[in-house]
C-alpha cells in the first residue's frame, strides 16, 4: 500500500496519466476537477473520487489543494470482497467515518499492517457512498459531443438547443434524444451541472462574487443560482468557499 499527502496550488495540471495501482484521491481542504475518458467530476473537500488501476485520468486543481492520496495495488484489490464493485470511477460523499479513515493512514504511516486494515475499511465506506451528482458526462455520438464541447468552452453562453444543435449538424430532437440516452441527464440537467462546474472553478479563483457569478451564468438571481448549486454540490456557494480553505 502506498500512501501519499501532496499540496498543490490552484492552476495545477496533472496532465493525462495512468496508474498501475488504484487511486482514492481525497482533497482535506481545496477543489480539484478529474476528468477521464467518460467525463469529468468536481471533487470538493466533502468528497473524494475512486479511480481503478489503468484508467486514463487527469486532475486539475481548481482551488489549492491539500490531496491525500491512498494507492491500491491491483492483486490486493482483487481479494477486497467489494472488489467487482470497485472496477469504475466514481465520487463518493466523505462521511465522518470515511474522512477519518483515510486521514488516520496518514497518522500511522510507519504501520504497514494497519494501513492495510484502514485501507480495507476504507473500501467497503466507499461502495456505500457513491454520490453522481458532481459527474458530467460526456456523449460519445460526435454531434452530442460537439454540443457538449461548445458548452463546457462557454459555460455562460446562454444559446438555445435549436442554435447549438444546428451548429453541430444535428436537430434539437436528436441531441435531445442523443443526451438522454448517452448520459442519463436531460439536456437541461446536462447543461446546469456544466454551469454548476463552471461556477466552483470561478468561485475557486477568488476573484468573482457569488452575485457576479450568478449574473454571468445567466441565473435569474442569486437565490436561483444558490439553489441549483446547492441541488448538485450539497452545500452553498458560500459553504464551499469555506470548506474548500479549510475554514470548516
């Protein structure tokens, strides 16, 4: 088992890599953004993102980051009970028994054998908290994918389907049809979780207010904004800024 704490500062890029060992990747304070071949996730201080062993990724850190990483090798996974659980991405919800599981490895790093334990007790937290909600997709039918390209380029971009579409050679109908199928979220869903993303990343610089965000983003008012964000990340604006410098 490998165990690593890092500090990185915003604007960091881990340009795309692979890992022989599985990865949890958990931020304590900051934001970082991980993006692989089926999307990207927002992992905020109150969650953590699972990567399995050989699986293209790459971090960018939005807001900066104490990263605590646990690295799994690939035999040792494969004799975890959960382990046919644990063979795709995902993020989960860091709940207290979790948070301080993977910072107590750390605490004991001379300890081979009880990082091995904590380790093991951290996998089985891991399938029960599994949380979708800061995943963006990405379609892989080439007008779909265009559409999404345009969209995460432009987040505040406020174009109509019908003129996105038609820019990427498709119709309204069949991007519609193309996002449901391909990413299980409406276009609609779709394209607020994009702006949601596009707005922890601003917030994450320091140099927006949440009342300019929200205007830029095309938001009908602040508490319209906090509301949809609060509906994907599971906190206000306000409380990720907090968390995210570690004043929680």
């Amino acid at each position: 088992m490998i165990i690593g704490a890092t500090s990185y500062p915003r604007g960091t890029h881990l340009g795309l890599h692979v890992h022989r060992e599985a990865q949890l990747l958990f931020a304590s304070s900051g934001i970082m953004q991980v993006a692989t071949p089926k999307g990207r996730w927002l992992v905020p201080p109150a969650r953590a993102v699972w990567l399995p062993p050989g699986i293209e990724h790459a971090v960018d850190v939005l807001a900066d980051i104490e990263m605590r990483a646990l690295l799994v090798p690939a035999d040792w996974l494969a004799a975890h009970p959960e382990a046919s659980r644990l063979n795709r991405e995902f993020v989960v919800t860091v709940g207290p028994l979790l948070r301080e599981t993977i910072l107590a490895a750390f605490k004991h790093a001379a300890n081979a054998k009880r990082i091995d334990l904590l380790v093991e007790v951290a996998l089985f937290e891991l399938v029960e908290d599994e949380d979708a909600a800061t995943f963006v997709p990405l379609p892989s039918d080439p007008r779909a994918r265009r559409v999404a390209d345009m969209i995460l380029a432009d987040p505040a971009n406020d174009r109509d389907l019908e003129l996105l579409a038609h820019a990427a050679g498709a119709s309204a109908r069949t991007i519609t049809r193309l996002f449901s199928a391909e990413t299980n979220l409406t276009f609609k869903e779709w394209r607020q979780r994009a702006r949601i993303m596009a707005a922890v990343e601003a917030l994450g610089s320091g140099k927006t207010s949440i009342k300019q965000l929200a205007a830029q983003l095309g938001f009908s008012s602040v508490a319209a904004f906090g509301h949809a964000f609060r509906q994907i990340m599971g906190m206000t604006p306000s409380e990720m800024m907090r968390r995210s410098a570690g004043k929680d």
